[in-house]
C-alpha cells in the first residue's frame, strides 16, 4: 500500500516534471520606468579596486544630485565570475542590476541570450554620442542594434628592450620584415634572449598578422589568412621562440617574460604597463605600434575593452539610461583614465588624455588605425572556450600539421560553430 | 627499535617538509615585490619582504564578511552532514531492510555527477524552493549550506556507516540490559565510538564547503554582502593581467581557518578506541 | 569489523526508531538536491537547450538522442576518454599508496613528527585547487620557475611532452588528494584493537604482513569507500588540468573528460549537450563502481 502511494506520487511528480525550468522574459515598462528609487549597477571589481571606486562615487554624487529621490546601488563583480553572474541575472530578474559593465566580446552571448536592451535611441539622443568612433560603436552593436556604450579600450602595441637595441645597434622595426630580422638577430647575438616573445595560446598576439594580411577569422583557411598565420608561426622557431619553449605561451605569460628581461621584444597592452614596471625591464624598455607588412603601416589590433549596457528587463531604464551616459561621458572617461590607464573611446577624451601622458601615443596610433574585433556571434564563445584558433597555431609550431591542414581543421570548427 | 623509530621520524619530517613547500612557496610569493615573483633568479627567500599583497586582499570590500559568511556556511554544513549521516549510518547498519543495497548505492551514484552539468537544474530549483523558503532561495548563505550538505552527504554515510558496523551489536544490548533507551544508546555509546570517522568526515565536509568556488558564483547573484571567501580570490584573475602576490595573499588566508579547524579536530581523529571495544 | 551477526535471537518490536526515521533527514536533503537535478540532467541531455532556452528566448526542443549521437561521433570524445581513463587509473593507484603508507608510517613515529606530517598534508588539502595548481605551475615554470633554475634545466618545458604534462599534473592531483586517504585510513587504523595488532606483533609479523594480512582485511570497508572516492575524483578532474595545462596543454593533448565537457558544452551554455556528457560519466563511473564492489563482494565483504 504504501509503495502504490509512492509510486502514484513519484509519477505525478514526474509527469509535471517533464519540462525542464526556464524563466520567462520579463517586460521593460514602455513610459521608461520610474525616475525615482533605487537604480542597480553592476561593474567589475579591480585588483586595486580604490581608484575606479573613487571615480565612481563621484559620478553617482553628480548623478543623485541632479536627480532627487534616486539612490544608486553600486556592486563589483570579480571578472571572472561574470559568466555566472550574468546569466543569474538573465534568469532571475529578481537579482538583475538596471546598467552594467561588461567585456566587449561577451556582448553577443549577452544578446543572443536577450539580456541587453536597445541603446540605439538613448546614444542617439545623447550629445556625446556622436563622439563615439564608428569601430567602437561597430563592436557594440549586434545584428544591426546598438546594445551597449563602449567605455573604454585596451589595444596592444610592440614593446621593446631600449638597452638591447642599443647594445646590438638595432633600430625599432617599422615593419614586419624588420621585427622578424631585429628578432632573430637578438636571438643571436644574445641566445638567453627570446628576440620577441611570442606564444602558441596568445590569440590576440597573432590575429594582427593575420589581419594585417588581410585575413579574417571567419575565413582563417583562405591564402592571405594563412600567409598572416605563417609570419606569426614564423617567429615560433629556434631562431627566435624556440617551440619547446613557446608553443604554450600564454598572452599574460609574454607580459611576464618582458618584464623579467628574457624578451627582447613582445606584443604587450597598454594594460600591462604596471605588470612590466615592476619587474627587471622597468625603465629599459620603449614601445612603438606593432608593424605591418608594408613599412610604416601599422597592423590592425583587436580592440578589447568594456560597454556599459543596460538590462532588458530592468525596471528603470531611462534612469539607467540616464546614469550610463554620464559614467560614459567625457568627463568621467578621463577621470577613468588617470585612475586605471583604460583608454578612453570618445575621440575628445582620447585627445585630451594623449596630450597628458606620451606613454599612450603608440597604442592611440595604432586605435586610430583601425582595430579589428572578434565575429560577433554567439558562437564566438564556443569558439573561444574550445581553444579553435590557439590549437591551430599551436599545431603548425609544433609541426604536427601543416599550415594548410591546420587552418582547414580551424576552418571547419569555426564555421560549425558560427553556423549555429 | 630505536633506530628504526628515529629513522621513521626523519622520514616523517622529511616528507613533511617536502609536502609543504610549494604552501612555503604560495607564502613567500605573497610577502614577496611583484618583480620576484616572476623572475629569472628564483630564490626561496625574500630580502624585501612586503605585506602589499595582504594590504590589497584584506581591502577587498566586506573581506571580513565574506570570511564570516564562509566560516558559517562551513561550519553549519559540518554540524548538519555529521548529524544526517550518522543518523543514516546507523539505520543503514544497524537494521536489515530490503531496499538497504540500493539505498547505499544511490547515495554513491549521487557523487558520480559532474557538478557543472548540474548548475542550472540546481539554479531553477533553489529560485523555486527561495519562493517557498525564504532562507534557502538565491542570494541566500542557507541554499550553499543546503546544497554542501547534499555533496558531503554520501560520502560522510559510507564512512561512517564502516565505524557503526565495526561497533559490536552486544554493546547496544548491553547497554539496554543495563536499561538505557535507545537515545541513549545512539548519544552514550555509538556517537562517542564513531568520532575518529566523524571527524575525519568533518574536515572532509569542512573543506569542501570552504573551498566551494561553483556555487557560490551560481546562486549568489547580486547579495554582494552574502558572498564567500573564494569570490575574494577571483577578484585578483584578470586575463593576462593576473595579480599574483594578492592571489597568493588570499589563498594563504583561505588556508590557514581550515588548518586551524584541522587542529581543533585532531585529538578527536586520533584518539584511540582505548578499551571500549572488546573482542 | 565483524561479519557475522550472533545467532538470530527475538528482538523486542521496536516502533519509535524505525530505520526509515532515521534515514528521514538525509533522504529529504539528497532527494531534493540530488534527485530532482538528476532527474533533469536525464531529461535535459534529450533536449536542445541552450542559455536562449533557459532565459525563456525560445521553445525548448526534443531531439531524442542527438545530443548522444553527436557526442559518439565525435573521435575526440572517444580519445579524451581513453586519456581520462588511464590518468584517472594512474592518479587513483599513485594516490592510494601514497596516502596508505604515510597512513601506516603515522602509526609508528613519535609525537611531534606525527604532528608536522599530519599538518603538512592537512596543509596540502586545504590550499584551493586553483591555488595548489598555480604555485606548482609557477614552480615548474620553464624559464621563471624554481625547480628547472635550480636544477639547471631552464628552458625545458614540462607542459611540452604529453606523458610529462600528466606526469606533473597527475603528482599535483596526488599532492591534493592524498591527504584525505591518509586522515581517512588513519582514523581506521586507530580503530582497530590494539590488543590484534599487538597479537601480530608478539607473533613476529614484520610490518609489511601486519599490514596486507591484518590491516587490510580490517580496513576493507573504509578502502571501498576511499578507492571509489578517489576513482569518482579523479576521474572527473578539472582544476589541475586546466589551470597548468591553459587548458589542455597544446593541441589538446591533455585534456580529459570533464576539461573537455567544459570547453565544448558548460562554457558555451550548451546545456543539452552537457547534460549528455554528465550521464554518459555517471554511467561509465556506475560501471566502474559496481564491478569494484562486486569484486569485493567476492572476496567476502559484506554490504
């Protein structure tokens, strides 16, 4: 008896159980929401978290000031936990914040997900809008919708060992045929040296050669794609970064051989600055844009950086509109600047912040000549987590396939992933 | 015998030794300036030490709530895992039903899930049960505490249930002879005779508690002032910009509760069976 | 322990303490916890769901057993496993004779050495995974790292050869797992009378036989726990892998199962897909577990 009532228990559970627990999407109100209350602002926490916070009071003082009965609810996320969070908020609207910060390449899982909402008439009715360059507003806009503001930038660009140019009477490279040259000759001359650091996992260290020779992700297996891959793969050899020792390499591991002195050259970002200066290299190093092919020409960098978004189904977005477009203002852009050394993406702020400090001249060079961003896609993601284009250069540096192979074996992956 | 003995020890010590230092290591990265920790001449000493790294962690806002919300949510789960797997190893040994076998494989089936493949059935479940319970919803210490007590459950059962069947039955009728109920029998004899495997359970569930990054970032969405210790370590890894010295500062500070809790626990672990237990 | 019950003698009816009460609180907690997100995980791995589905973007869609056949089909699937496999293996038995011997060894120092062991291992098991794995991959590092500057060795790459990636993974799993068979046999051995040891011990059993012929028999029900424990472990690996692999080493050649359910499945929110690799893993772990069990249950332990 009691087992019967069991198990009629355990199968009604089962019949309503048969579908699998969503959320369902919340409304945003139409009028614009309330003006008053409580808005919710999600950003990401720093290591030395101090100084962005600073900037942020003030701008959440300016902000209650002109706006009264509002109070603002600041959070900060670690990155690295932002993929649960987002999608947290994405399912329990409950715990969802009104604007956030989030990284420029998660945008179109963001959208595909249906978390972000339309910023196209807010930017439009914004007077520093117009202000924004047409490849930061591209990398924030999916499927023809304007879904976030950028607010600020992170390019790489070459930096190099002064006193061992000096010492072996190089000049710094101003194109690719004399980066790979001045590499080779450190190596050399020097063999405790890597001549440039260069890894098989450092994806935006090689994306600029293959852009630079006109390829593209999308297309990673036509003839240029694979000559841009090949001049990268090309300093993966003992000549240079011997495989044994840079197959692997991260970005972030470069950053490190830089700045303990084993590299004469690498492809750091401006964000890597306070990382070198703290080590060995510190005051022995300069930085000019990486080169292209042609000499003089620039390569065309992947523009990472953060947007400010606002949530779909926030409850008071045009108060969030409101706070975004002041925290994304020029005033603040370059408070942001002197506080954390993100680049800036209004072209006034970026002026004002090159005239202050010479460092950023490089990297605002390379910016001004056109970055390059990821495929906006959801299926980028999957790409990324499942190592696609590391894998390839990794396998031609190692020489477990070819250039041809490698890239056809890339190619396949990424359009199945893309497809979807 | 001796000889044997002292040359054991020097084993023991050298073991020891060799096991804790890359935990030497972790330390010395986090007292030592950010050049030396990646540089081309190791040492494994520091003639600058600096306890920056510590000034960065410990101002990470709430540092302190979040040590205390882990504390809590360890300890709790401690206390609740012990408590229902005793309770269950003894109804598991100490009594003959039918279902008994498949009772005790399920509880092993149920460890063998990947976690991550449970994140958003758990998610949508705790959303739903924080509607029914106010304590137990997201952004709430009570759902990490429910769901460490169900991942440290299994294996707490199966090890205790080794020590309840290892204590002979005639202790339980000896003991009612002498006229104690069953109560007592289950707090006097059986609790105190188990304690070498509850605690090793206990730093078993502890730890797993502790050192839980996964779901303290799934169900703690927005309650920023509810989150737990491991989320003060991932404020430090930002792609190719990773602050080392404060990563190494806070896992010495998420290690070092957990050795003291081991301390605490210890003389429970080693106590011997003195003569409780005839053959 | 004892395997034999005394003869069957009449019981008093007992009607407070029914086994079912007491089994009450842990059958509600892991019902919940575990029953009904098992129940999913079964049903989401026969569906196409993804994060557009869970944020209720659109319909959820049965597919039958196409999540499952595109995991057969694909070679990578089948070579990480086989990986998984013999690292799981390797890790499992290097773990057990590490943790079963320096349980042993233990039992016969002095005080104090038998403190500063215990701490260290306790030490080793508290670090977080991501912790351990950093300081051992800074350690290991081929330009930067301690050991190839000490040893003379700068420039070799660890991570480089295949067999020595998971030879130095594998001994970072060991490192963190080890300490729990140590602590958890411990406990065991201290249970055992003292008086059947001492027996041994007059009887002239050198350690060694005191060890296989009196500790381990006793101590079979605590091994079947802490064997399978580590085999579900190590078998379901992810921390160390991916932290000093970046990933799964170059070309993914050190990638196991759940590295690679992560890159392929959890880290695009394919959540269908994953749920397939979740229960393709519980029932590969089911099988390993149950034909362990059953070669215990051979050799005379009952459960």
């Amino acid at each position: 008896m009691r087992i019967r009532l069991a198990a009629a228990a355990a199968l009604a559970l089962t019949v309503t159980a048969c579908t699998p627990s969503t959320s369902s999407p919340s409304a945003a109100p139409s009028d614009g929401g309330a003006r008053t209350g409580t808005l919710k602002v999600w950003l990401f926490d720093e290591p030395n978290r101090a100084p962005k916070e600073a900037v942020v009071k003030d701008a959440v003082a300016e902000f209650t000031a002109a706006h009264p009965d509002t109070k603002v609810d600041v959070a900060y996320l670690a990155v690295d936990t932002r993929s649960e969070r987002f999608k947290g908020a994405f399912n329990d609207p409950a715990s969802a914040p009104d604007v956030v910060e989030y990284g420029n390449t998660d945008l179109p899982e963001y959208a595909a997900a249906g978390g972000l909402a339309d910023l196209g008439p807010a930017v439009g009715a914004w007077p520093e809008g117009a202000d924004l360059s047409p490849d930061a507003k591209a990398s924030a806009t999916y499927q023809g919708t304007l879904l976030g503001v950028p607010w600020y930038l992170g390019v790489r660009a070459l930096y190099y060992r002064t006193d061992v140019f000096a010492e072996l009477g190089l000049k710094p490279p101003t194109s690719q045929a004399e980066l790979t040259t001045a590499a080779r000759a450190i190596r050399a001359r020097k063999p405790e040296l890597f001549g440039i650091a260069v890894g098989g996992k450092y994806t935006f260290g090689a994306l600029p050669f293959v852009w630079d020779a006109g390829g593209d992700i999308t297309s990673i297996n036509s003839a240029q794609s694979r000559a841009g891959l090949k001049a990268y793969t090309d300093l993966l050899k003992p000549d240079n970064c011997p495989p044994q020792q840079c197959a692997d390499l991260t970005g972030g591991k470069t950053v490190e051989l830089f700045a303990s002195g084993k590299a004469g050259m690498a492809i750091i970002g401006n964000f890597n600055r306070a990382a070198v200066d703290a080590g060995a290299a510190k005051g022995k190093y300069a930085v000019v844009p990486l080169p292209g092919g042609k000499p003089g020409s620039i390569a065309p960098a992947f523009a990472g950086g953060n947007n400010l978004g606002i949530m779909k189904n926030s409850q008071r977005p045009a108060l969030a509109a409101d706070f975004l477009t002041l925290l994304a203002s020029k005033k603040y852009q370059s408070k942001m600047y002197a506080a954390m050394g993100n680049l800036p993406t209004l072209k006034a702020a970026r002026a004002e912040v090159a005239g202050q400090d010479p460092f950023l001249a490089p990297f605002l060079s390379t910016i001004d000549a056109g970055t390059k961003f990821v495929p906006l896609d959801p299926g980028w993601g999957k790409i990324d987590a499942q190592a696609v284009l590391p894998t390839m250069i990794e396998k031609v540096a190692t020489g477990k396939a070819t250039v041809e192979a490698a890239t056809d074996e890339a190619a396949k992956a990424i359009s199945a992933a893309l497809g979807k | 015998m001796r000889l044997t003995r002292r040359l054991l020890d020097t084993l023991a010590v050298l073991l020891a030794v060799a096991t804790v230092f890359p935990i030497y290591w972790m330390v010395l990265a986090a007292v030592k300036p950010p050049g030396e920790i990646q540089s081309l001449h190791q040492r494994p000493w520091t003639l600058a030490p600096s306890i920056d790294s510590f000034h960065r962690v410990l101002a990470v806002d709430s540092f302190g709530r979040y040590f205390l919300n882990s504390l809590l949510v360890a300890l709790v789960v401690v206390v609740l895992s012990g408590l229902c797997a005793f309770l269950a190893a003894v109804a598991l040994t100490r009594f003959r039903f039918r279902m008994r076998t498949t009772v005790l494989v399920l509880f092993l089936v149920a460890q063998m899930v990947p976690i991550e493949a449970l994140t958003i059935p758990l998610f949508f479940l705790v959303r739903d049960l924080g509607a029914q319970v106010p304590g137990l919803g997201l952004n709430t210490l009570g759902s990490l505490m429910l769901v460490h007590t169900a991942f440290t459950l299994p294996f707490a059962i199966w090890m205790l249930r080794g020590f309840v069947a290892a204590i002979p039955e005639e202790l339980d009728e000896a003991a009612q002879l002498d006229g104690a109920g069953r109560f007592t029998v289950l707090c006097r004899i059986l609790f105190p005779l188990v304690a070498p495997g509850l605690a090793a359970t206990s730093v078993f569930s502890f730890i797993t508690a502790w050192n839980d990054f996964l779901f303290a970032r799934t169900f703690i969405i927005s309650a920023t002032d509810r989150q737990t210790l491991p989320m003060a370590l991932l404020v430090f890894f930002k792609p190719d910009e990773n602050d080392w010295g404060a990563i190494m500062a806070a896992s010495t500070l998420m290690t070092v509760p957990v050795l003291i809790f081991f301390l605490l626990v210890r003389r429970r672990l080693v106590a011997g069976l003195g003569g409780a237990v005839k053959d | 322990m004892t395997t034999a019950l005394p003869a069957v003698r009449a019981r008093p009816r007992r009607r407070v303490w029914t086994p079912l009460w007491l089994l009450l609180p842990a059958a509600v907690v892991l019902g919940t916890l575990f029953g009904y997100p098992m129940w999913q995980l079964g049903l989401l791995s026969v569906l196409d769901f993804r994060q557009a589905q869970v944020s209720g973007g659109q319909p959820t869609r049965f597919v039958g057993l196409a999540n499952y056949a595109q995991l057969f089909g694909d070679s990578r699937f089948w070579s990480v496993l086989g990986a998984t496999v013999f690292f799981a293996a390797a890790c499992v038995v290097a773990t057990l004779a590490v943790g079963a011997g320096l349980a042993v060894l233990l039992t016969r120092i002095s005080r104090v050495p038998r403190l500063l062991l215990s701490l260290a291992a306790m030490a080793a098991w508290a670090v977080p995974a991501v912790s351990g794995s950093t300081v051992w991959m800074f350690l290991f590092d081929t330009n930067l790292g301690l050991v190839n500057q000490t040893i003379g060795a700068t420039g070799f790459n660890w991570m480089y050869g295949r067999y020595t990636a998971f030879a130095l993974v594998g001994a970072v799993v060991v490192w963190h797992s080890f300490p729990f068979v140590m602590v958890t046999l411990y406990a065991g051995i201290e249970a055992i009378p003292r008086s059947t040891l001492e027996a041994a011990a007059i009887d002239g059993a050198s350690t060694w036989r005191t060890f296989w012929q009196i500790m381990v028999p006793m101590l079979r029900p605590l091994l079947a726990i802490v064997v399978i424990q580590s085999i579900i472990w190590d078998f379901k690996v992810f921390t160390q892998i991916y932290v000093m692999t970046r990933g799964g080493g170059i070309a993914g050649q050190n990638l196991t199962l759940n590295v690679w359910a992560y890159q392929q499945a959890f880290a695009a929110s394919e959540y269908g897909l994953g749920a397939a690799i979740g229960v393709v893993m519980m029932v590969i772990l089911l099988a390993v577990t149950l034909l362990y069990l059953r070669t215990l249950r051979r050799s005379g332990e009952p459960l």
